[in-house]
C-alpha cells in the first residue's frame, strides 16, 4: 500500500474516532516537549494503587495499561516490563460536604505517565515521563529536559525500578 | 521492616501460592446474607472516584460498571441509572517506606458495592447494598438486615441518590 493511501486511512480513522464524542480525545492533545504522546484511552484503564500526599494535599489514584495491569496483578513489578504505562490522576484535596472527615478529590491538577521501554529511555532508568496539566491538558515543561524533575525525583526508589507505587493488594 | 513492607510480601507468597490464573475468581465466592453475589469483574471497572477516611484511616477508590461509568462521565448521576453499580475498594492506612507524607494503601479490607436497581430495592432508596471482607472475599454480615446498616449510614445523602461519591473531575 502506498503511503498515501496508508496516510489516507489513518486519518480517516482518527477522523472517525473524534468525532465519536469523547470531549478531549487524546488525538487533539499537544505532545510533551519530549515527544511523548498523550497514552489513548488512559481514563479507561485499570487501578493499580492510590495516595494521599499529606504534604502537598493531593489525592492520587494509579492506573496502568493492560501490559502494567498484568503485571502488577502477578506481583512482577521489579522490573516493570518493557510497554508498561502507569498513569497517575492527581486531585487537589477538597473536603466532602456531607462528611467533614472525609478528603475526596477537588480541582484536577494534572494527568502524569511513566512509559517502559529500557532502551528507548536508559538515561532515564529505562523510563519515558511526560505530565499534562488540568482539564484541557496542557503538556508539562518548557523543553525536553523537565524530564530531570522528574527523574532526580524518582531516583530514591532506583531499587523498585524507580516507581514509587506499590501495586495496592487486592483480591 | 515495616507493616507495610511485610504486608506486601505476605500477599505476594499468597499470590504465589494461590493457583495460577484467577486466585479469587467471583464465581468461587460465596454470595451475601440478602442473596447479591460478587459483582464479576468489578477489579477491571473503570474510576468514578477515590477518598481518604481520617476518622478511620482508610484509603477508597470507587469503581463503576459500564453503565454506571458512562452515567458517571456524562454527569448523569442523580439519579444514576438501573443496572448502575459503584464498587469501592478499601485498604487502611499505611505509611509510605519512602515518602513519610504519604499516606498509601496497606491491608486490604472489604471490597463494598451498590447496585441500582429503583423497583428490587425501593425499600432501600432504589440500592442493593453487599460487602466482602478482606483477600479471602468472606461475605459481610449475620443476615439480610445487614443492609440497613448501609442504608441508615447513606441516608444523609439521600438528594444525592444516596451516594457520598462525587464523580471525580477529569478531562
């Protein structure tokens, strides 16, 4: 098939795809500065573990693509495999108005990603970073360096292949 | 070593003991005193939500069915529609190894579940209530009038169709 002809589906299909309602498909969404693409379909994937950070009073959930589900589900974390994605919604913290003990999710602050792929990403612990901003997903960071943020951050848990989640257990 | 830390590797050997595939598959598990079985599935729903208890320290995230997720991403939540169900996993507590201001899931306590269904359940504000106890998934309660538990402790939110959860807002 020729290129054109290969081009001339691919877009009729991301054509299809967004128009098939989703407010924000991820094709309309700005790459990171470093390339990284917004992962398709992320708020349709599965849990792997939530947080609350007490210091800067977020609240977070963890989830993973099909490749980070299995193996977060078969404890086979350290390493993560190659096509891993974890993707981590974090909240402001906000109290439940029914419910004064109860911190819930309040304003979105941002949608962020680490990709496994060990050669691609060896100068950064075989992981590709990238974060989108708010509700209309602004891409994080002025150039392709923000990526050192969040590396020097991560390389604390070098030994847990740089990943602060531990899979929550779960039955 | 902290309670995190062994807790995490005692469900890992559980995991490892347990026959390989399903450990826990719904269909093994026994249904609750009012007769609703483990809703299939519910460990591959999608996110409506997530909380943090401080009264009782525990961390929640609140899954949804289909139908209740597309209720839950279209706003349509009050009420949410028949065959709508909200399942939320519950860990307490635990600290942590690397971050001492996070607060992160430890041990596992019940996976709990609402079922819309306004006709089977009007005596119960339209919900069907059940709740399974910790990894082993042991059914909650002496008999069916466990659900008024439930109720008593819902009906506070009773303009919010009975449910604490908000959807939680993303893109």
């Amino acid at each position: 098939m020729t290129n054109l002809m290969t081009n001339l589906i691919r877009n009729a299909l991301i054509g299809l795809i967004a128009c098939s309602g989703t407010a924000h498909a991820e094709t309309d969404v700005q790459s990171a500065p470093n390339g990284i693409t917004l992962p398709e379909g992320y708020k349709n994937w599965e849990v792997i573990g939530s947080s609350h950070r007490e210091d800067n009073k977020t609240l977070r959930v963890i989830l993973g693509n099909d490749v980070a589900i299995k193996a977060a589900r078969a404890g086979e974390t350290n390493p993560w495999p190659d096509g891993s994605i974890l993707g981590k919604l974090v909240w402001k913290d906000a109290v439940h108005p029914k419910w004064e003990k109860a911190t819930v999710p309040g304003e979105f602050v941002h949608a962020e990603f680490m990709i496994k792929q060990g050669n691609k990403y060896r100068d950064t612990g075989g992981w590709g970073f990238a974060r989108w901003k708010g509700l209309d997903q602004k891409p994080y960071g002025e150039d392709a360096s923000f990526v050192q943020e969040c590396f020097s951050c991560h390389t604390p848990v070098k030994d847990n292949d740089y990943v602060f989640t531990h899979p929550s257990p779960m039955p």
